[in-house]
C-alpha cells in the first residue's frame, strides 16, 4: 500500500511529460525553441508599436508611413543574396545570430532614450526600422542551417510545426500585449520590451552548441551560388514561383484592405481590429493539424494544399457586401480560414526546404529564397496602391485574390505533389 501511495504522485507528471512532444525532452532544441519564442513575440509587439511611434509621437503622415514600411522590406531585397553567400563563407552561423540579437537590441534601445531625451526624430526611425532589418536578414540566413543541426532529419515536420505552432500563438497574443503596453507606457517605452525579447533569445542560443555545417570551401561561397542551385532544383524552384506569386497578390490585398474595410464596408477600428486578430486564430488552428494531415496526404500535397487554401478565402473579401453583418461574417471567414492555410503552407515549406537543401549551401539557398520571396513584397504594396487608385478597391481585390490563387499552378505541375515523404537532399 505504502508503495502504491508514493508511486501515485508520479502518474500526472508522467502523463504531463508524454503530452509534451519528443523534441522539447532535448534540451538543445528547447533552448532554440523558447528563444525563437519569445522573439517573435517582441516582433509582433513592434509590429503594432513603431507605426503608433510614427503616428502619435512623431506625426507621421501617409507617404512617411509607406515609406517606413517598405524600410523594414528593403533589406531583404537588397542584401539576403549577399548575406546567404556570406554566411556560408563565414561559418558560425550561432554566433552571428547571437551577434544579431544583440545588435537589434541594441538600436531599438535608441527610440525610448531619444524619446526620453526629447531628440527623437522620423528619420531616426526610419533608420531603426532599416538596422533591424538589415540584422534581421544576417539573422534569417543563418537560422536554417542551425535547424537542421538540432533537429533529426526524420523529425523535420514537426519541429517546423512547433516553431510556426509557437509563432501563431505570438500572433495572438503580441498585438493584445503591445496595445497594453502602449497603454501603460509612453509608445517609445513599449520597445524595451522586444530589446529585451532580443536579449533572451541571445541567451538561449548562447546556450547550445550544436555542430554546424563547415563554412564553404574558398572559391565556393559565391552569393549567386544559392540562385544556381534553386535554378536546378525542380521541388524548390516550384516553392519559389508559387510562394513569391502568393505574397506579391497578398501584399496588393494587405496594402488595400484596412481602406477598404473601413471606407467601403463601414466597419470600426474594433471590429476591424477582431476580423484581423480571426488569422491569427486560424494560425494556431492550421499548426496544429499540419503534422496530421502531412502524415496522412503526404508532405508535398500538404503543401500544395496550403498553397491554395491560403489565398482561396481571400476571394471573400471583394466578395463582402450587404449587410454589416453579413460583410463582417464574411471577412471574418476569410481571414480565419487564410490564416489556417498560410501555416499549412509554412510548416510544409521549411519541412521540403530542410529536407532538400544541402548543407553547405543552406545559407546562399536562404538568401536566394528571401531575396525573391521576400522582395515582392514591397513591390505587391505598390501595385495595390496603383491598382486601388486606378480601377477602383474592390476590382483591384479581385484581381489580387484570383492572382494569389493562381499561385498554385506553378506547383500543381511540379514534383512537389508527389512527395509523399521527404525528399533526400539534392546535390
């Protein structure tokens, strides 16, 4: 009896620790994992603080902010190619993205004390705003090359699932912490906390040490290496057009939404603000069904699904009309059901990606990727202005909806549907 008795208290925790999944028994990748964690959350508080910076401190006027969003998107751009080579060069992918960390912490730490101070300016902004960029590039380049590193080849899924599970649950509660924020505290001051977000994730990669690819041999680190190899690869070079082709009609519809939203439809800066936080619900739902249904369908129609399931609802925002109610119903959806998609889509594309992409060119492969992908960005925002301003809101809508769509083409007749496992890595 007695025996019994003192081996009771152990069942819960035994059942606790067989519902935390098998990757976040290991200490290396729990450590990357809770650092990963806590900065996508300070990204996601700066995502709401620096335009209420530029609004309400410094008076920002529509130009000055288009102008400061596509500051945070120009490094991409400009530089992921370069970074990508470089990085492979260098080798010691950990240290530069704890060198990374710091750097970021560090120039957000300049908006609160010139605030404090009295000096703080648009154009210090700007320059903030292109920094963190900037180290954020070096910062993108290096982390796949250390995820492959901490996680076994046959547990790619499901780290990607915890790392995009993790970022949706930020998604959530990181506009709802920096409204608070901003609330309590001068909106300068609310930077201190993502600074800090930036420190503890440097200390959770300053505690892991795992064995990273050699840096590339001389002669072999060329930038335009990783766009070679991408140009060679019939599974990534379909990604590629699909997931560029998605982002560009998607940022023509995020540059003409709020517009749209609230001139068009009537709606308030609440409701507004609740059909927007519907996505970020979405994300947690599609985290967690993505490893299931990748099992059960196949990694590669996974992703081909995610590809379609996440522009597919947007045709329901030029579709909003009627009545408040059903208008808002309808965004509501739209949003809720893109927001599972675009995670389907995440998860399964860093699954191929890390399965595919050969070590030594991880880094140049990355950059070639951002460069493309990421760079259509500021390019879609402009074209939905042009596009608004020229046929009206709600036909440039559905033209970007039907054009993000069509995304899915370029890998519907692809190798990428028939990936049913995960690929080997390519030479």
């Amino acid at each position: 009896m007695t025996a019994a008795l003192d081996q009771h208290p152990a069942r819960p925790a035994g059942a606790l620790r067989r519902r935390i999944p098998e990757l976040l028994h290991e200490p290396a990748f729990r450590r990357y994992w809770t650092g990963q964690t806590v900065s996508s959350l300070g990204d996601q508080i700066t995502l709401l603080v620096i335009p209420l910076i530029a609004v309400s401190a410094l008076h920002a006027d529509a130009a000055q902010m288009g102008y400061l969003a596509a500051a945070g998107w120009l490094p991409y751009l400009l530089l992921s190619l370069h970074a990508g080579g470089w990085a492979d060069r260098y080798g010691h992918r950990r240290r530069v993205m704890i060198a990374t960390d710091l750097g970021r912490a560090a120039v957000l730490l300049t908006v609160p004390i010139a605030f404090a101070a009295g000096v703080l300016t648009l154009a210090q902004l700007y320059a903030v705003v292109l920094l963190t960029g900037t180290l954020s590039v070096f910062f993108h380049v290096c982390n796949p090359p250390l995820f492959v590193a901490l996680v076994p080849a046959e547990q790619y899924l499901r780290g990607n699932a915890l790392i995009n599970g993790s970022r949706a649950v930020t998604y959530v509660a990181g506009p709802g912490l920096g409204g608070l924020l901003v609330q309590l505290l001068a909106a300068p001051l609310a930077l201190v906390v993502d600074a800090a977000s930036f420190l503890v994730s440097a200390l959770f990669l300053r505690r892991i040490s795992p064995e990273e690819p050699p840096p590339a041999a001389p002669g072999r680190g060329s930038a335009a290496e990783g766009l070679r190899w991408i140009r060679r690869s019939p599974v990534i070079l379909a990604a590629l057009l699909g997931t560029a082709t998605v982002n560009l009609f998607t940022f023509v519809i995020g540059a003409l939404f709020v517009l749209y939203a609230t001139e068009e439809l009537g709606f308030s800066a609440g409701l507004l603000g609740a059909v927007m936080a519907a996505a970020a619900v979405g994300t947690l739902l599609g985290a967690a069904v993505t490893g299931r249904l990748a099992a059960r369908i196949g990694v590669g129609p996974a992703f081909l699904l995610g590809l379609v399931a996440f522009p597919a609802p947007l045709l329901l925002i030029p579709l909003a009309g009627g009545s408040p109610g059903t208008a808002a119903a309808l965004l509501f959806g739209a949003e809720f059901l893109s927001g599972v998609g675009v995670m389907i889509l995440d998860i399964t594309a860093g699954t191929i990606f890390a399965a595919c992409i050969p070590d030594a060119l991880r880094s140049r492969v990355s950059g070639a990727y951002q460069a493309v992908n990421y760079g259509v960005r500021p390019v879609g925002s402009l074209l939905g202005g042009l596009l608004g301003s020229t046929l009206g809101l709600r036909p440039a809508l559905w033209i970007a909806a039907v054009g993000a769509l069509a995304s899915g083409l370029w890998v519907l007749f692809s190798p990428i549907p028939r990936l049913r496992e995960l690929p080997g890595q390519q030479d």
